[in-house]
C-alpha cells in the first residue's frame, strides 16, 4: 500500500426531481504511483453504482483479500465495511437510496446485501448499463458527464414507486436518534412487527433492528472522524449504554476493534477530509457514501 498519489473529489447535486431517490453523484479522481496501490476502508453505506474508466478497483466486503472488481460494480446495502483499494483513474459513483431501490430495482435489497455483482451483467442493474458509456468520453469535461447523467436518470423518472410513504417515513425515522428500539420505529411508521421487517428487508437490506444499530453505530464513527483529537469516548451516540457495546457493534461492522482503526492509515479519507468545506464539527450527512461523508467540492446538474 502506498501514500504517495493525488485525489480530487467532487460530487453533482442531482435535479430536485431525482434527489428523494439517489444519495449523489461523484466524481472521484485518483493518480497513484506506477505499479502501486492505495488502500482504504469504506463504511456502510446504502445501495451504491460505481462506474469506472481506466484500472478498476480492487475491493472485499468482509475478510480476506482484495478481488478485481468490475467496470460496473454495484453493491447492495452494506453492514460490513468494504476494504478497497485503487490505483490510477477515474470512477463515477451513485448511491441509492431505499427509496430508489423501490424505484428502480425490481428485486430484494437483502438478496444483495454486503455483496457487490457485475452491474453490467446482473438484470436488476441493466437500467443503468449506459452510464458506464456515458463516462467513457475523454474529451468531455466531467462538469457536461455529470450533466449527461443527469438528463439520463431524468428519463426515468416516470417509473412508479411502491409503497413509497412508507419508505419515506421508515427512512426518516431510522435519521432520527431519538428512535430508540424497532418498537418505537414501528410506531412512528405505523406499521406492525411483520410488515416492518418485510418492508425493511425488501428495500433497505437489512432487519429493523440491524438498521437502527448501523445508524447509531455511523452517527458515532462520523463524530470520531471529525473530531480533531480523535477520542472515542467524545464521540459515542447518546443511544449507546457504554463503550463496550460501541466495540461489540464496530466489532460486527468494520471487522475490527476502534483502536485498531484508529491506528491503521486512512490516506483516502485523511485526504478528502483534509479538503473539507463544511463548518468545523458540523455533522455530516450520513447517509452519503463514506468519499461523500466527510467533504468534497460540490457542484449542480440543475
């Protein structure tokens, strides 16, 4: 693993009209050393496209090595973290949210969960086969690719979206810290036990009360990533009970102890945080994928 390479970031606010169902769309440029790699650790994150021009990506949800990814490589929600690493080039990514998936994935968020497939290949991603054309252009400036995106998810807007109240009223609760325990998720909602957990599974990945551990958990790593001093104590959310069980839940979601993390380099997400533009100690976004969460130039297709 090396240190010694350039990044540029920047992510494009989509039209109003796409926004309730993608995360954002980011161009994410990197150069390293010939014939070197750089590694890093993404956090989990909701349903993610990644489209690439030049080397692919290596990457690995869970333990054990680095796997070439393909060209297209989208992923499911994840709980794990996903070990990657990049040599030189350019990957366009678009994250989903449980909205969007309802949208435009005609199948089971947990089918896919902590896995990434081949987006040009798997059916329930062939909407989005062109976009990997669409970055293809070299000569166009990444400002009018965006923009290319942009009119092309536009053209997709008509599909119709089950059950999209709920979706949206589940979505803003599971953002809420108040929201304590799947009771109360359910409450707010208004919906029972069982029809909870089905419509979590089929659209966010995951159980309810896996949801609400993996927001608490990403409330907690984002206060520590962002806070200079970098103390675990200082940064664990007002739902936890005690540190122990803040390292029994990074345990299960980063594969590994706080200290551990705290220790290891971070060379890609030390980079983009260093750029940050956002006020010191704002809180992030933690619904943006992990590049997004922590800075990044922004720009508009509107």
């Amino acid at each position: 693993m090396t240190e010694n390479f350039t990044l540029d970031v920047r992510y494009y606010r989509l039209s109003q009209a796409l926004q309730p169902y993608f995360t954002a769309l980011y161009a994410f440029e990197f150069d390293c050393a010939p014939g070197q790699v750089t590694e890093d650790y993404l956090h989990p994150e909701w349903a993610q496209m990644r489209f690439t021009v030049g080397s692919a990506a290596l990457a690995r949800i869970g333990p054990g090595p680095l796997e070439r990814q393909w060209p297209f490589v989208a992923s499911g929600p994840t709980s794990r973290s996903i070990h990657f690493g990049i040599t030189t080039g350019r990957i366009w990514g678009l994250g989903l949210q449980p909205a969007g998936w309802a949208k435009f994935i005609d199948g089971s968020a947990r089918a896919v969960a902590d896995t990434t497939v081949d987006g040009s290949t798997h059916p329930w991603f062939s909407l989005f086969a062109p976009i990997q054309e669409l970055v293809q252009d070299d000569a166009a400036e990444r400002d009018d690719i965006a923009d290319r995106i942009n009119e092309f998810l536009m053209g997709h807007t008509g599909r119709p979206v089950r059950q999209d109240d709920l979706i949206v009223a589940c979505h803003e609760a599971l953002r809420d810290p108040d929201i304590a325990n799947v009771g109360e998720l359910g409450e707010r909602v208004g919906l029972g036990a069982r029809s909870l957990e089905r419509l979590c599974s089929r659209y966010f990945g995951f159980p309810p009360k896996l949801l609400l551990r993996r927001q608490r958990f990403l409330r907690s790593l984002a206060q520590f990533m962002l806070n200079p001093k970098r103390v675990w104590s200082a940064a664990l959310d007002g739902q936890y009970y005690d540190q122990a069980q803040f390292v029994k839940d990074f345990r299960s979601f980063m594969g590994m102890t706080p200290s551990e993390y705290a220790e290891m380099p971070h060379p890609i997400l030390e980079t983009i945080m260093a750029q940050r533009m956002a006020d010191a100690g704002a809180a992030p976004e933690t619904d943006l994928p992990t590049i997004l969460r922590y800075g990044g130039s922004q720009g508009s297709t509107d």
